[in-house]
C-alpha cells in the first residue's frame, strides 16, 4: 500500500490505541443493558439508549412494518427519487413535538452536524467568514467543518460571561456571528442555563445552534428534550433519534425558510441516500411514546441523583454533572484504563474516556443510568466501586 509507512508510524506512536470489542447482547434477554464480553456478564453503564427504547417492542414492530411496506434501502438521495411520504409525515410530528416551524430528517448525528453547519457558513452565501463562538467541550461533530469554514473563538466550557466577552470584544465586527452550544454535554453530564444563554445571543444579534442529543427522551415538558422548551428563541435545534430515541439517525428544527435553504444546500442531505425505511417506522413509534414515558424519565433522575450522592459521599470527583450522564474523573489516562477494567472484571461496564476525547489530565469513567437499569443494577455499581476504591 503507498504512504504505508505514515499510518503505521501513526499507530506505533498513538498513546492512547483505541480497539473494537466484540459484545453480545446477553442470552437470558432479561435486560437490555446485560452484555457479555469475552463470556462474562456485564452491566452496560455505557449505553446512550437512555429509555431503553432500542429494544421496545413497539419501535421493533414499527420497523418491522416500514421494512416490510417500503424495503429496508431507500435506495436513492431524498433529492433524488428517496423521499417517501413518510418523511414528511415524520417531519411535520417532529416539528410540532419540539415547537419550531419546519424540521428535516438527516442520516447520523455527526452528519447532520458537520453537514448543516458547512451549509450554514457558507462563504459564498454569508458574503464573509461568520464569527463563530463554541463551547470549548462542544462534540467533535460540532467543530469539524466549523473550523475550516469560520472564525472560530472557544469559550470556557459553559462560561457564558465568558462567552459574552468574546462577544463585547467583537461587537464592532460586523460579520455574522454564531453560537454553538450542546445542551447537555457528553462527557460532562452538565447543562446550559438557557435564559442567561437566549439573553446573551439576543444581545449580540447571534444566530443560535443548540445540539440537544443528550437531552431529547429524557428532559422538556413532554420529554421532547431540553431546548424544546425554549425552541422560540433558538434559530436551529439538532437532536438525534440515535441515544433517549432509541434508534438512529438525526433531526434539526428550524423555520421553513431555513428548511428550504439546507434542502438546496446541505450536501449530507443532497448527496447521501436517504437513511433506512426501518429506521423511519422505529423514530415514528419513538416519537409517539415520549410523551408517555414521564415514569421512565423520573427512574433516569433517581438513580442518577443517588448515583452522584455516592460519589460525593465518598470524595470521587464527578465534575459538575446534574444530569443521567456522570463521569467519574479519575485525572491519569493509564490509572482510568485500570480502574475501568477493574470495574469490568466485576461485572461492570463504564465509557472509558481519555484524551484526545477529553483533554489530558481529565480521563474519566463515564456512566449512563438509564430507564432500563434495576435498582439491583445501579446498587451493583455502587457496590463494586466500593470494592475497587477500598
Ligand atoms: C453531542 C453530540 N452530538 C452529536 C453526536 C453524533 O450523533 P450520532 O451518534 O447519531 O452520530 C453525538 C454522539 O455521540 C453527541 O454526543
């Protein structure tokens, strides 16, 4: 292979190798969050599907059905002949669910992400390089065309004085001005305060793009996530069907204007097929049940309030996380990979996250509590952190 010798020395250098592991999901099926890995049994404390939707009998049969009406490819572009009717069903549900306007099903998250924001700072549309303002922990879709394509300034991780003053410092600049904020951060677990967020872009006239992956299923009024809430003063909100939704693929709300700019413009909507007819019927049957699933919601916050009250009953920093995500930061990559381990070697599986997923010194265990865990399961995690920190 040419250049070979490039991608190796990469790999014989790279401190932290990353590896695929093989998981099943375990045989007696009474949890979806039982896996086995190399024969032992784990809890998955790692897992995004925060209401246990993935395996919901409904969203199984919704696809089931699409599957079977529409074929399992769409086979073209939506631009092209992809667009089934029930996109626009899905659409208008999905639109009226978060209170915007107009709304638009795109593949994955980090698609929807890079591809939206590339349409959105557009040279040749903005007439100049937009101003943009990110959040220093902002996930790595939410930068990866941005800084090609803007003038990027990072602000403190949810520092809005901060932000506010890269702001004021540019307040004579009169090119477009962005911001880009998660509402609940991944690796955190913390959330933004919106009032003081809307405020500060109303201020600056700034264009405003909240990605609520975290939060959709699990936070808002009727569960439809937390910038549904304030979808008013929001110019566009992402979300994804992938984590609390249970399946794939993602979403932005946004005017009608804006949905018909991104239709002509955004080139992971124009130039990628048009994502799966099951996967259609599982966001359909997703969206019809979380309004119901306040119960589910309520079990989230539980055991994550308890889960964090142990931690620091018990010195172990978890940061400044509120919500179902909680890191355990642990600070020394190589320390992380052996307490995590540790915790699988007693049956329990937490997000190892080190850099360059987080920055140096701030390695971590990352734990999801879900719907679908027990109350036996989240004592387990305390028990077993008990043991490995004795
Ligand atoms: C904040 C945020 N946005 C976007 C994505 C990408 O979503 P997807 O997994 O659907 O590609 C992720 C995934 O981890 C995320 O954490």
């Amino acid at each position: 292979m040419p250049f070979e010798h490039y991608y190796q020395t990469f790999l014989n250098t790279n401190p932290y190798p990353r590896e695929l592991k093989n998981y099943e999901l375990a045989e007696d099926h009474t949890s979806p969050m039982y896996l086995n890995y190399c024969g032992k049994k784990l809890i998955n404390f790692s897992s995004s599907d925060y209401l246990g939707l993935a395996k919901h009998p409904l969203l199984i049969a919704r696809s089931q059905q699409y599957a079977q009406t529409l074929g399992v490819g769409s086979a073209s572009s939506r631009l092209v002949s992809g667009n089934f009717s029930h996109y626009d069903v899905l659409e208008k549900k999905i639109a009226s669910a978060m209170g915007k306007p107009a709304a638009l099903i795109l593949g994955a998250g980090y698609q929807a992400n890079t591809s939206v924001l590339e349409a959105l700072f557009d040279p040749s549309v903005l007439k100049s390089k937009p101003l943009v303002f990110c959040d220093r922990l902002c996930h790595s879709s939410l930068l990866a065309t941005t800084r090609f394509l803007a003038d990027l300034k990072r602000f403190h991780h949810n520092d809005l004085s901060h932000l506010n003053l890269l702001l004021e410092k540019h307040t004579q600049d009169d090119r477009p001005k962005f911001i880009i904020i998660e509402s609940i951060y991944s690796m955190d677990g913390d959330q933004v305060n919106f009032n003081a967020l809307i405020a500060i872009a109303k201020k600056h006239n700034a264009f405003l793009y909240v990605d609520d992956a975290h939060a959709v299923g699990v936070y808002g009024k009727s569960g439809y996530g937390k910038a549904a809430d304030y979808a008013a003063d929001i110019d566009i909100i992402m979300g994804t069907f992938s984590k609390g939704l249970g399946s794939f693929g993602a979403y932005i709300t946004c005017s009608e204007m804006m949905r018909d700019y991104l239709i002509n413009k955004c080139k992971g909507l124009i130039y990628s097929t048009g994502i799966s007819p099951a996967i259609l019927g599982a966001m359909d049957a997703a969206l019809e049940l979380i309004p119901q699933m306040q119960i589910e919601r309520q079990r989230v916050a539980d055991y994550a309030t308890r889960f964090r009250h142990y931690l620091h009953k018990n010195n172990l920093n978890y940061g400044h996380s509120d919500t179902h995500i909680v890191p355990w930061i642990i600070g020394d990559a190589k320390k992380t990979i052996k307490i995590s381990e540790l915790l699988q070697e007693n049956g329990i599986l937490g997000a190892t996250i080190r850099p360059p997923s987080v920055p140096n010194g701030k390695s971590r265990i990352r734990f999801c509590l879900t719907a679908a865990h027990s109350e036996e399961d989240v004592a387990q995690l305390l028990d077993v952190i008990d043991k490995i920190t004795r």
